[in-house]
C-alpha cells in the first residue's frame, strides 16, 4: 500500500500527471501485483527496521510490507542498492 501512495506522489509531483493517466497505472499494479495492507504489525516493523537501520520511516514502511511476507528482493531507486533489510536484499533496477 505504501508503494501505491508513492506511485501517486510521485506521478503528482514529479511526472505532472492527470488523474486520469495515474488511474491507468494504479489499475495495472493493482491487477498484478499483491498488494499489502498497512496494520499494526506492518506499522511496528516499520518503527524497528528505521531505528535499526537508519532509513525513513517512509521507506521503511516499504521495507516491512515486503520483509513480512517473506520477499526476498526488494526493487527501489531511492534505496541503497545492495543494502540488506533482515533476509531482504535491496537492489536499483536501473543499475
């Protein structure tokens, strides 16, 4: 669900734009991939991946809704590539 708010963000802000084109893309991430919700438990790996790791609590939020369920790569521009998040890797796809 992060990663959704930041799609849109980043549509708006950097991209500039129109609502109609950033629901075309919402609908085609949403139709394939798994998207997780924000809870308590996602909320609380959150909090320790940033204090543990020294990253935002905005990307953390990112991390632990992938961490959680046990994925393996996490793709990320903004992240450090290679940075390892418990057994998660971090890695730029445009590298």
């Amino acid at each position: 669900m992060q990663a959704l708010n930041e799609v849109v963000s980043v549509c708006l802000r950097k991209l500039k734009m129109t609502w109609e084109e950033i629901d075309r893309i919402l609908l085609a991430v949403k139709a394939t991939c798994d998207i997780a919700p924000l809870t308590l438990e996602s909320h609380e790996k959150a909090v320790e991946i940033s204090r543990r790791y020294k990253i935002s609590l905005h990307d953390a939020h990112i991390c632990a809704a992938a961490v959680l369920p046990g994925a393996e790569v996490l793709l990320s521009e903004d992240m450090q590539d290679g940075m390892d998040i418990d057994a998660m890797s971090i890695r730029n796809p445009f590298r």
